[in-house]
C-alpha cells in the first residue's frame, strides 16, 4: 500500500480514537510567538488552522482578537468535538494534504500538525501552505525537535501517543530552513520551550514564524 495512504489512514483513525481524551486533557498552551504571530497579522485577518483539533484553545483565541477564522483536520471526531467547543467558528473535515486554497488567508496557523508528515509529505505540504498565503501572510509552525543530537530522525516515527499507534516525526532547524525560504518565505522568528505534560511526555518545542515574500 502507499506510504502516504498508510500514515493517513494511521493518524486518521487515532486521532478519531483520541478525540474526547484529547479534548479533556486540554494540554495546549500559549507561547510568545503566538502572540507575535497574531500582532503582525492585519484587523481582521483571515486564518486557516491546520489541524485545528478540538478547537480549543486557538480557534476561541483567533475569533476573540476579531479574525476570520476556518479550521480544518483530518479526523471527523477533533471536528464534531471542535463544534461543540467554539459553535461560530467554521470547520472542515479536510486533510492537510489536500489543501488546495490559492492565496486565500493572510494567515496559516499550524500547531504541532506537520510533524505528523514524513519528508516528502512535509514538502508538498509546505508548498500547498505558501500557495494558500496571501501576499505577505504569515506562516506559524510549532514542531518538535530532536531531544539527541546526530539520531535518526526516521526512526521510532511510529509511536503510541495517548494508547494509540500514529506517525509522528521530529525536525531540525536545518531541515526546515532548506523548506521555507525555497518556496517564498522570510524566517520572523524562532522561539524553543520544553513541554512536559502527562499525554505526551517531554517534547522540544520548535516555533517558526515566516512571512510570504511579495
């Protein structure tokens, strides 16, 4: 079978299997460069969250500050939650692979989602985010990086998270540096945190804002 139909179909089906204890465990936390991220976007930005969960807590955060707003992710059940959870904002059931918006959104808002691409998936979903920006929209992206330096990075990519098997990869600033400013982007910002919770142990939080040039 297909490697990128494996890791959908994989993460599809865990992430419909952890949706209500995702929900409750509400994990998520803010950090600096959300913050920046939302000053440098124009009154009333328009927003694409890919990956956008149970919505809680960044499409309630984007609608507060006056944006508009529309997530989208794989997994119907993140979905029905996320309607429950923030009822005017919008979503769809939609896979980050099949983006297909063209210049559409002064903003692209991706929190710890692309690290469940491997390599070649990574890359054509980047250039279906840029595609998707407005001329100089923004682009957040929080991953993890390695906790090792020098480790094979595709190794342990299949892992159990919350009791159920899915794909999920580290990246390294080079890595991504050779992505983004290939396909039109300015580098804003790196900011790092190490998190620690309960539901996914200790992660080496990576965050880059970039700007879409012209």
């Amino acid at each position: 079978m297909d490697k990128k139909l494996n890791i959908i179909s994989l993460n599809r089906k865990a992430w419909n299997n952890v949706a209500e204890k995702y929900d409750n465990a509400k994990y998520s936390e803010m950090n600096p460069a959300i913050d920046f991220f939302c000053r440098e976007l124009p009154e009333r930005a328009s927003i694409l969250d890919i990956g956008s969960g149970t919505g809680l807590p960044f499409a309630k955060l984007f609608l507060e500050k006056g944006f508009n707003y529309l997530g989208v992710d794989i997994s119907s059940q993140m979905i029905k939650i996320a309607r429950k959870n923030v009822p005017v904002a919008k979503f769809k059931e939609l896979s980050m692979t099949d983006l297909s918006f063209d210049k559409e959104f002064d903003g692209v808002f991706s929190h710890y989602t692309m690290l469940l691409l491997n390599p070649k998936m990574f890359k054509d979903v980047a250039r279906r985010v840029v595609k998707s920006l407005k001329a100089n929209g923004f682009f957040y992206l929080s991953l993890n990086e390695p906790g090792v330096e020098n480790t094979d990075l595709d190794e342990d990519v299949i892992c159990e998270i919350m009791g159920e098997t899915m794909y999920s990869r580290a990246y390294t600033e080079g890595e991504i540096l050779d992505i983004f400013p290939s396909l039109g982007l300015k580098k804003l910002q790196i900011y790092r945190e190490t998190q620690n919770s309960k539901e996914f142990g200790t992660e080496y939080m990576m965050v880059f804002v970039f700007q879409k040039i012209g």
